[in-house]
C-alpha cells in the first residue's frame, strides 16, 4: 500500500509519562505505516523543557504560529514534588499556559461519541462543544476579608489622576470582598474564536451570561458578541445555516439538558470551568474529550484534554499491565492530520483522519476497550484491553 503524502509539516510536541509513552505507540503502530509522516517535533518532556530552560515551549508555540496546525501530548505542570522528583533548576510554568499566552486562543473542548458509552442525559444525541474563556474574571481577582464595619469602594483613577467612584457596600459586621476585571480586547479575541469555530464546524453557537443582573460586566460580553456578529459574521452565518444565539446563563443551562445537543456553548470563564466538567462526565470521560486551541487568526493545537497519567506511569515502569485510554490523543493526531489536509487541500490525509477516527471508535463498539471505558459500558462482557493491545486492534481495523 502506498502511503499518503504529506506537503507541510505539523508541529509535534511531545509530552510526559504514560501519555509520552502512547505517543509514540501511535506513531508506530497507527502513523507511520500509513503516512509519509511530516512534523516539524518539539520535545516537551519535562526534562527537555529543563534542559532548555523552558525555551523549547515558547519555540514550539511559535512554529504552531508558522505553520498553523499542532498536535501536542500531555505534559507535567510542575509543582515542588516534581521539582525534586526530576531534580529541575525551576518551576517551569504550565506549557499550556504559556502556549495559550503566545496563540491568544480559546480552548474547545467536545465528547468522543461511542455507542455502548452512553451520556447520562437521555437526551443528548450529538456533542455538545464547549468554548471557555480564558482570561481573567475570578481567576485575576482581587479579594479581601473585611474585618469590621466599614465603607468599600470602587476607584478608578485615570491617567490625569481624575477618579471615579462606585459604592460596594457600607459594612456593619465583617464580610469579604472581591474585585475582577476583563478586558474588552481579550473578550473580542474569544468572540472571533467562537465565530470562526462555528463557522468552521458548521454548527450554532450560544453564548449565556447574567446579563440582567450584572448590567455594566455581563452586559459588557453579551454587547461585544452582539456587535462583532452583527458587523463581520452575520452574513457569513446565513450562508453557512447556522444561528448564533444569546441567552441568560440560567436559561442556557435548562435548555443545555433538553437539548440534543450539536452545538458549540460559549462560556465565560468561571462558568467554562464549571460546565465543562459537567458535560464531560455526563458524556462519559475525559479520555474521550477532543480538544483544541484556536487562536483568533486560525492557529490550531490540538491535544487530549486529561494529564499525563502518572499513576499508570509508575505501574508501567515497574513492568507491569496497563489499560490506559489512548482515545483522546488518536483524536489529537487525526483532528491535526484533518485540519493540515484542509488547509494544503490533500484529500487523502483529510480521508485517512476520518479512517483513524471511525477504526478507534469501532474497535470500542466491537467491545475491545480499555478499563476505565469497561467499567462505563453498556456493552455487555467487554474485553478489557491492555495499553498496546487496544492500539494494535485499531491497526487491525486499518489494514482492512
Ligand atoms: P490525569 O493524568 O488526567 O489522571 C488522573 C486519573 O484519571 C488517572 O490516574 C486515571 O485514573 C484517570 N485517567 C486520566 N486519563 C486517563 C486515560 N487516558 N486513561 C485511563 N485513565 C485515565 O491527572 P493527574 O494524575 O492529576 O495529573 C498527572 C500530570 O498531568 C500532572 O503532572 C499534571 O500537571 C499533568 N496534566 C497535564 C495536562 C495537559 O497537559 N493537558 C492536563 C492535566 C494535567 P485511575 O488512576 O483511577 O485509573
Ligand atoms: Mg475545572
């Protein structure tokens, strides 16, 4: 068989752990033998990352910027244990974190739909897409414990020293307070990402805030999605038969458990973090979540959205059997290979990603599936399979 050609590379960032450890028994058993494989590979593995002094995460961030399509592993956020444990000369920060800085982009996350895996919500038919936001809100705030009775305000102080003052509350008996912020410009970034997503998916987009209560904030989001829309998607979403549709957040979460689901929801930031685990346990797990980075100009990261699975980690290195789910990343590399074919037009590569989606997907439907799917399934009698094993099935189904 001949392999498929590949014309631009897609930048590879390799990860830690047991997901380094799939990584690379999804390049040999389900890439490889099939696609004249190009990548342009970073190494991220921690250890890298320190001999680099955290260089090769910004250098990987900017190739994702040149060629426009990424796929990336998981990979260790360091904390003080990990520090001693790989003997590093710093914290470095989350490699997420830092490649989010360099691409400005908004996070979109949706559920690998696999019969025998069932959502919780009896409705729910189709994926439902959640974008976050990922800037500021409670995640940048200011707080305070107030002691005793006591004025709290608001000051803004321009540049020319002039204030602006808005009461918070005139206390008589301690309480707490707390004081966020946004910032138009990284709002208008996350609306053009949920826009054009929406557009490149062809679905509808919702976006839900409190609107009605916090009518300077809230009302500040729900006025920039309105005005963006209006003046550069409009037109285009007509075209495309898709809506977008604005609602408060309580509605929105009522009409989120009737739905069918086949939609993208827009998050504020705190909301994101909120819903999102929400939707992805009521689908199933984690390891059956795809996930990727837009940046507002059209960059692509692609990337599972569980960590590294350090504890089956440590059972591999003791040689002992595993069953870890490679789902995520599979749908990682095949939405990157998808992407790279649109945007070089190679037919064969966009095929091929659809091919590798569809064998992973079946082989979990024939009942081969790893334990954490096992415990879940409706399927009766599954066939627990071991790390490798699970990937060699989906092989099998390739070569058909
Ligand atoms: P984790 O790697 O997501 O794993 C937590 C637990 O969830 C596992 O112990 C396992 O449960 C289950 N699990 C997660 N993914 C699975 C899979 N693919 N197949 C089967 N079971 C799976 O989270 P963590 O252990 O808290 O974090 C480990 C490291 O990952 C940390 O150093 C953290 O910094 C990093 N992290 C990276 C990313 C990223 O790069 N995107 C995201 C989150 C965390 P059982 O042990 O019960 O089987
Ligand atoms: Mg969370």
């Amino acid at each position: 068989m001949e392999k498929i050609k590949m014309q631009t590379p897609i930048v590879e960032m390799d990860g830690d752990e047991m997901t380094r450890v799939l990584w690379k028994m999804i390049k040999e058993e389900l890439l490889l033998p099939f696609v004249e494989l190009k990548t342009e590979y970073y190494d991220l593995g921690l250890k890298h990352r320190d001999d680099t002094e955290d260089h090769v995460t910004v250098a990987a961030a900017e190739a994702a910027k040149k060629y426009g399509v990424a796929v990336k592993c998981a990979t260790i956020t360091p904390n003080a244990a990990r520090v001693k444990e790989y003997g590093l000369k710093g914290m470095w920060k989350s490699p997420n974190g830092t490649i989010r800085a360099i691409l400005d982009g908004t996070v979109f996350r949706a559920p690998i739909i696999v019969k025998g895996i069932e959502p919780y919500v009896k409705t729910w038919k189709k994926p439902i897409t959640i974008a976050r936001h990922a800037y500021g809100d409670v995640y940048k705030a200011a707080e305070m414990k107030i002691p005793g009775p006591g004025t709290c305000e608001l000051v803004y102080t321009d540049e020319k020293g002039k204030e602006a003052r808005e009461l918070i509350q005139k206390f008589q008996s301690p309480g707490i307070l707390q004081g966020m912020h946004n910032l138009n410009k990284s709002i208008e970034s996350f609306a053009r990402c949920c826009f054009n997503y929406a557009l490149d998916i062809k679905q509808d987009l919702w976006f839900a805030s409190k609107d009605t209560i916090s009518k300077q904030y809230d009302h500040t989001f729900k006025d920039i999605f309105q005005e963006i829309y209006e003046t550069e998607y409009e037109t285009r979403f007509k075209e495309a038969g898709i809506t977008y549709f604005y609602t408060l957040i309580d509605d929105a979460v009522a009409r989120v458990i009737k739905s069918e689901g086949g939609y993208i929801w827009a998050c504020k930031n705190y909301d994101g973090d909120v819903m999102s685990d929400m939707v992805a346990t009521a689908f199933g797990s984690l390891a059956m979540m795809t996930s990727v980075l837009v940046s507002p100009d059209g960059k692509y990261e692609y990337e599972a959205a569980h960590g590294t699975v350090q504890r089956h980690y440590y059972k591999y290195l003791e040689g002992e059997s595993t069953s870890t789910n490679s789902v995520a990343t599979i749908f990682a590399w095949s939405g990157a290979l998808r992407k790279r074919g649109e945007l070089d037009g190679n037919q064969a590569l966009m095929e091929f990603a659809d091919k590798l989606e569809r064998a992973t997907i079946s082989v979990i439907e024939d009942g081969v599936m790893t334990k954490d799917l096992a415990l879940i399934t409706t399927i009766p009698n599954p066939h627990v399979a071991e790390s490798g094993e699970f990937i060699r099935a989906i092989r099998a189904k390739l070569e058909i």
